[in-house]
C-alpha cells in the first residue's frame, strides 16, 4: 500500500496551535506604551529596558515599534544601542519586513560594519526595494569601496530598479576620485536626464564634489553650483571650501561675499572655509574681519571655527609671532584633538616653537585628549627641529601604543626624525611597518639614505618606486642626484640623468639644478656647464649653483663673470650667491675683488655678512700671505669669531708656517670646543713641517689624553658604477699588487722628467728614505694609480679626498698627467685640481 506524498510546509512556516501562540500579556499596552514614550524623548537605554521587560514576560512589539527604535539609535549614533535592539528582533522570531532590514543596513552601514550590512542585504531576497539598493550603495561609497558602489549600482540596473535621488547622490560619491572620474561622467549624463539635477540640493553637492576631488575641474564643479535652482548654506559652504581648497581662494572669499548678498547666514563651517582661504592668501587683515564676523555671530568659540583662526594667525602673522593664535586657543572653553593639534602645529610651523609645542603636547596628553596622527606628525617634527632623539623615541612608543606609527602621516615623520638624526636604521624600520606606502614615504627614505652616502639602498628603493607604479617625482630624483654627488659618483649621476630625460623631467627646473650640482660635485664641470645652458629658465639657485661650481674648480674668472651675468639678468643674490663669489676669489688670491664684492653685499643688496663671509675674507687674506691683515680683519669682526673663522686662519698659518700666529689661533680654537680633534692636528702639521718635533710629541700626547682622534685621510675613485676607496699604505684591495707595481712604475717615469720627493711634507721624526716610502703610500697616489690600471685612456680619472690634498702628492700627480698623457682631477676637501700635462687649473695656488 503506497501512502500518497503530502506537500507540507516548511516547520519554520508551520502554524501554531492556538494553544501554543504567545499570548500578549494583560499589561501588554502599558509597557508598549512606555515604550515609545521612551523612544520619542529619546531615552533609547530605559526603552531597550522596557523591551527586555517585554521579552520576560513573554510578549514583545510589533514591527514598526521595532524600526522606530532602530532608526533612533541611527539618528543618535548609539551604534552599540542598535546591535542590542538587532539581538532582540532576533530572539522575537517575528519575520522582518523590508523597511527594519533597510533599517538595519543603515545601523551597521553607519557604524562602518559594511560586512555585516552587506550579509543582511545578501539574505533578503525577494525582500529587496528600491531603499535596500540605494543603502548597500551608500554603504560602500561610505566605506571608502567605491568599486563595489558602482557594481551594486550596475546591479541595481540590471534587476529593473531606477535610481532614486539618493542612490545618485551615493554613486557619484564613490567616483569622486581621479581613478573613477570617468565614471562617475557617465552617470551625470544619466542626472541630467533624471531631472534630478535641477530639483534635488543632494545630487548637486555630489557631483560639486566629484568634479572638484574627482578631476580638479572647478570650472564644471562651478557650473553644477549655477545650474542648481535651489542652494542652500550647506551648498554654498561646500563651493567656497573646495574653492579654497583647491587653489582658488580669491574666488572663495568673492562666493561668500556673493552668499551674503543673497541673503543667506553663513555657518560655522561657512566661516571656516573662508577663513582658511584668507589663510592661503595670507591675508591677515580680512582675517581679522572675518574673526570680528565671527565674534559678533557667537561661533568664535566653537572648534571647527576657533581651529581655523588659530591656524590663520600662526601663518599670516607679520613677525611669525605665535601671541594672536595662543589668545584664540586660550580663549575657547573647552579642547579637543583638532584645537590641540592646531596650536602645536602652529608653533612647530613658526620655526621657533618646538619647546612650546613639546610643552602643549604634554599638557594636552594630562587633559586626557589622545593625540591624532596628525598630532604626531607635528610633535615628531618639532622633536626632529630640536634634535631631541630622546623625546621623539618617547613620542613613537606613545604613537605605536594607539596603533598609529603605521599611518602614513606619521610615519613619514618618523622616517624624517631617525633620518636627520642619523639614525638611518630606525628611519628604515619606521618606513618597513608602514601599512600604505605612498610617494611622500619613499622619498623621505630615499632622501635619508642619500643624505647618508648610501646610494646603494637609495637607488634599490627608487627601483621599488618604479615597481609600484608610484612613479618617481621631482624630490626622488633631486634626493638620488645629491647621494650621488656626496660621494662623487658621476657614473650613478649619469644613470639618474638617462632616467629623468626618460621621464619627462628634463626642464625641470629644481632637477636641473641638483644636475648642475652633482655634475659640479663630481668633478665634471663642462657637463655642468652644459645643462645650465640648456635649461629654459633660471632662478637664483640655478646661478648659484654654477658659481659655486666655477669657484670650487678653481675657475675665478668664470665665477665672477657668472655673478655679473645673473645681476644683469635682474636676479637678486642671496648669502650663499656671495658665500660662492668671494669663495672664487680666495681660490684665486683675488685680494682687490673679494673687498669688492665683501663691501657690495650689504651696501647693494642689504645682506648683513655672516659668519661664513667672514671666513671667505679669512681664507682670501690668508692664502695670500696676508696673515697680519687676516687677524685684523677677525678682532673687527661685529661678533665673536666662532671656531671656522680661527680654524681657516689656523690653516694660513699652517701655509704659510707662521708659528705664534698659529698657536693663538689653536689656542682660540681649544678654548671653544677642547674637543676639536681638528685644531690639534694643524697644529701638530705646523710645528712637523718647522721641524719643531718635540712640540709634535706634546700635541700628540695631549690628544692621546683627551682621547681625541685625528680624522683619518682617505681617497675613492668610481669605476664601472663602484665606489673603490683607499687609505695611506692601503694593501686591502684585490688588485693591490697590481696597484703597487704601478706606483713603482709610475715613481720610476716621473723621477726620470724631474719629479723629487718633497719629504718636508711627511710629518714624522724619520730617516730620508723612510719619508720617500711614505710619501709615495698616500691614498691620493693610490686611487690615481688604481685609476690608471682601471680605466680607459680616453677618460679622465677623478680621485677624491676627505683632506686637504698633500703638497707633494699635488706635484707627483702633475708630474703623472705628463709621464702617462691622462687627464687627472682630484677634489680635496677645498676645492678641485684639474691635472693635464703636468700643470693643475690652481695653478699652484690652494
């Protein structure tokens, strides 16, 4: 016997017995009736007091009870409150209609749980309204996933639901960014012919927004703002802050004056954004206006606008005086993060205010405000300014402890503190942990790696860069162009400047200077002089660069001429224009012109000599022999000579082998700094080379004493893209036997064309013979002789030192330019030598 199949609903949808249906309990009305009493004054936490009391005695509310109080805990952003009220709905078993799911979508889209709101919409099926789709859109345009907005959209398309005023205004936020512009212009051919955009505020303000953060187009942004029909404060406010945003302030200030004629009151967010705009104007004066506006309105002591005033006097302030910003901030009752980090922020930025700002820092931390990330950029840059490593390690702890050391803002910072600093390795671990590296991160640990001579990990992150897709900017190629130039690597510098052409950067104009620079600081001057010809326009960094080029060559002449130029072009100098000029002049014992121009600095262009000034006429009057004029010219000085001054004069004296005038300038030296391990070594050079070896002894017992170390010399040569270095007597080198057979060779030839030791150059009590070998062990002659055995004839060998070159390696090396036919050029740490057939562009003078 075959029982027939019986079609049964689901157990879930199976009725109850009459029997077994909850019952609504006699009081049932009461509590209801609480309830919502509850939930209209807003006493959300004594209404889901009621509801548990409802679920004990076994009844809970209807459904649109329910969604009463979830868009209550949605409208007060008691999140938390609106999870507990989900629980409940939960545990009621009552089936929920589409208007508590769009509800809940809400709850969690706004609470930024978009998992979770994206869950509920996935379940809700055939529940699914126009409403649901235009949530789950705002929800992820909310998020910041403005891809899964848009895919949502096209989904909502292709189920046969149009958009609403809503889902439009969602949508064109998420293309409000470059990589989804186009987009979100497809979907404003669709507004148009909604209607939409004439007739609803929300829509307008979006695509405001799109246009202005999406592609930079103000003018269409703008054009939006005059097609609307209707605007109001919040559309006007949101036109005159992107305006000032964007780089318009002029034209944000002339909206609000246009505002006010329209009749409309401007906000404190209205006042905020023209007060930012007269900030980036640097107009103080309408500032001040704006504040007494903004006085007599009531809102000067709110925090969105009290911030802006606070940051428009720390900027536009005459003097850089912080006191009209710390009276506003005084001023307010009460300080949050944002009026915090404003005040800091504005003392760091003054460039006097590190200690207050430290002190601020401290006092906001006691008032139990925790700092943002962009609390910590600023205090980490104060900490930087002050070189107060102790501090910012204190401040980095506090930043990782709140999970923020890996936010961007801050770690950049940090990358900058370690890196100025020198210590490289923390730079690097800062920038290792960080969660998003952008271009602003890799090029402060390039920067620091370059400013620390190690190219080799600047350039494996520039590597990186271009991996990324980043690209690199301007600064990256700047900060590779000065690594290489500080250790005179001109095949990386060519490397560099084959991939800037390669990238459009060539009339840069900031790059073309660091290219003039390192070319310069290479040693290859015609190359130098080569991209300042070819650069379409000039600043004074571009002539100062080529004059300090010409000077540091030894080409005074050039130099000068070079000056006169940029004064007919109109160019005013500035300090270091000059410090470049009268640098020339000392290079070239060009007494009559170095007055000159020490005497037209202030009397032509009014720039007051500083201390370096000072030590070019030093240097100028003491290479000459004018040693009595030189000291003279220090005791007139209007300060206090500082160590440079006496050490150039202790250097004169060195020779020029005056030995009391050298003894007073060490003297003024140790009195100074005891600790000048350099002042010790030209005095003990000086009493060495009058023979005076017992003096020798003293100064060098004396160093031992005070355990001060003099700076040991050293040379380096680049070959195939490698730095080869080398240090008196040097054996360390693979191709060091090679290398000594050289100098052997090489002492052989030049002895044979006239060359003799200069053995009053070996500053030791030893035999004749003794100070030959010695000398000829110099790190200079070293890296020329490796130079010559590594290199193609046709290319000249560029040597450089840390010291002063010696006087018989400079003679021997001359005499090696003629016995071999190469071009030899060695930068000291003075100035270049360009060697050729036996003669040096110094012309014997250095």
């Amino acid at each position: 016997m075959h029982c027939s199949s019986l079609s049964l609903p689901a157990p879930s949808k199976l009725p109850l017995p009459p029997s077994l249906r909850p019952q609504k309990s006699p009081n049932f009305d009461s509590l209801n009736n609480r309830l919502i009493s509850h939930i209209n004054v807003g006493h959300l936490r004594k209404a889901i007091t009621t509801l548990d009391l409802m679920a004990q005695r076994g009844t809970h509310p209807d459904l649109p009870i329910y969604s009463l109080l979830l868009k209550s805990c949605i409208r007060s952003r008691n999140f938390d409150l609106g999870r507990l009220v989900h629980a409940r709905l939960v545990h009621s078993q009552l089936e929920l209609d589409p208007v508590v799911l769009n509800s809940l979508i809400s709850l969690y889209s706004k609470s930024r749980d978009w998992k979770k709101a994206n869950s509920i919409f996935e379940n809700m099926g055939n529940k699914r309204n126009l409403v649901s789709w235009s949530a789950m859109v705002s929800c992820f345009a909310n998020n910041d996933m403005g891809l899964e907005a848009i895919l949502t959209f096209l989904d909502m398309l292709e189920n046969g639901f149009y958009p609403n005023e809503y889902c439009f205004a969602s949508v064109i936020r998420a293309c409000s960014n470059a990589q989804k512009i186009r987009i979100g212009n497809i979907i404003f051919g669709s507004v148009i012919k909604s209607g939409y955009l004439g007739s609803d505020v929300c829509v307008g303000c979006s695509l405001i927004d799109m246009f202005a953060m999406g592609s930079g187009e103000l003018d269409d942004a703008y054009k939006v703002f005059e097609t609307m029909p209707e605007t109001d404060a919040v559309t006007w406010t949101l036109m005159i802050t992107r305006l000032a945003q964007m780089g318009c302030p002029g034209e944000a200030i002339d909206l609000y004056v246009d505002m006010l004629w329209s009749g409309l009151m401007p906000d404190q967010f209205t006042l905020s954004g023209v007060i930012s705009a007269c900030t980036k104007l640097d107009s103080l004066s309408l500032g001040q206006q704006l504040h007494s506006w903004v006085i007599r309105s009531g809102l000067a002591l709110g925090h969105c606008v009290g911030c802006c005033l606070v940051d428009m006097y720390a900027k536009c302030a005459a003097d850089g005086s912080m006191d009209d910003a710390r009276k506003v901030f005084d001023r307010m009752p009460n300080h949050n993060v944002m009026s915090w980090t404003s005040i800091i922020n504005g003392y760091v930025q003054s460039g006097e205010g590190d200690e207050e700002a430290i002190k601020l820092f401290v006092g906001m931390m006691t008032g139990h405000v925790p700092p943002n990330h962009f609390t910590f950029s600023s205090i980490l840059k104060a900490c930087a300014n002050l070189s107060d490593l102790c501090k910012g390690d204190q401040v980095h702890s506090l930043a990782v402890k709140l999970g923020l050391a890996s936010v961007n803002c801050v770690g950049n910072s940090l990358i900058s503190m370690y890196s100025r600093s020198g210590q490289v390795e923390d730079a690097r671990k800062a920038f290792d942990i960080l969660y998003e590296k952008n271009l602003i991160s890799y090029n402060t640990i390039v920067d620091a790696y370059a400013k620390h001579s190690d190219t080799e990990e600047a350039f494996g992150l520039f590597h990186e860069i271009q991996d990324t897709g980043f690209g690199a900017s301007a600064f990256t190629f700047s900060s590779l162009l000065s690594g290489a130039a500080s250790i005179c690597a001109v095949g990386k510098g060519e490397q560099i400047h084959a991939r800037i052409i390669k990238s459009g950067f060539e009339s840069n104009q900031g790059i073309c200077n660091a290219l003039v620079s390192m070319y310069s600081r290479c040693g290859n001057i015609d190359a130098a002089f080569a991209v300042f010809n070819e650069m379409e326009d000039w600043n004074v960094i571009s002539w100062t660069s080529m004059i300090t080029g010409f000077a540091k060559h030894g080409y005074a002449a050039a130099a000068v001429e070079m000056f006169n130029k940029m004064l007919e072009a109109g160019l005013k100098p500035n300090e270091i224009t000059y410090i470049a000029v009268l640098s020339a002049c000392s290079h070239a014992g060009l007494v009559a012109e170095g007055w000159k121009h020490f005497k037209a600095m202030q009397k032509k262009h009014g720039i007051i000599p500083r201390m370096e000034h000072y030590a070019c006429m030093v240097d100028l009057l003491g290479r000459s022999g004018s040693l009595v004029e030189a000291i003279e010219f220090i005791n007139s000085m209007p300060f206090t000579a500082d160590e440079l001054i006496w050490r150039t004069f202790l250097g004169a004296c060195r020779v020029h082998g005056h030995i009391e005038l050298g003894k007073h300038a060490a003297k003024m030296i140790i009195e100074q700094n005891p600790h000048d391990s350099a002042a010790y070594s030209l005095l003990s050079n000086l009493y060495a080379s009058s023979g005076l070896w017992e003096e020798v002894a003293k100064v060098r017992k004396d160093m031992k004493e005070k355990f001060l170390i003099k700076e040991a010399g050293s040379s380096w040569i680049e070959v195939k893209n490698k730095i080869h270095k080398f240090h008196v007597g040097d054996t360390s080198h693979p191709k060091a036997r090679e290398i000594y057979d050289e100098l052997d060779k090489l002492g052989s030839k030049i002895k044979k064309i006239g060359f003799v030791p200069n053995t009053d150059f070996v500053l030791h009590d030893v035999e004749e013979e003794q100070k030959e070998y010695y000398l000829f062990q110099h790190s200079e002659k070293i890296a020329v002789a490796f130079g010559l055995i590594s290199t193609s004839k046709s290319k000249p060998i560029r040597v450089f030192k840390n010291l002063r070159v010696c006087g018989d390696c400079h003679t021997a090396i001359k005499y090696i330019s003629k016995a071999t036919g190469r071009e030899i050029v060695v930068r000291d740490s003075n100035r270049f030598h360009h060697f050729k057939d036996g003669t040096c562009s110094c012309n014997d003078y250095w």
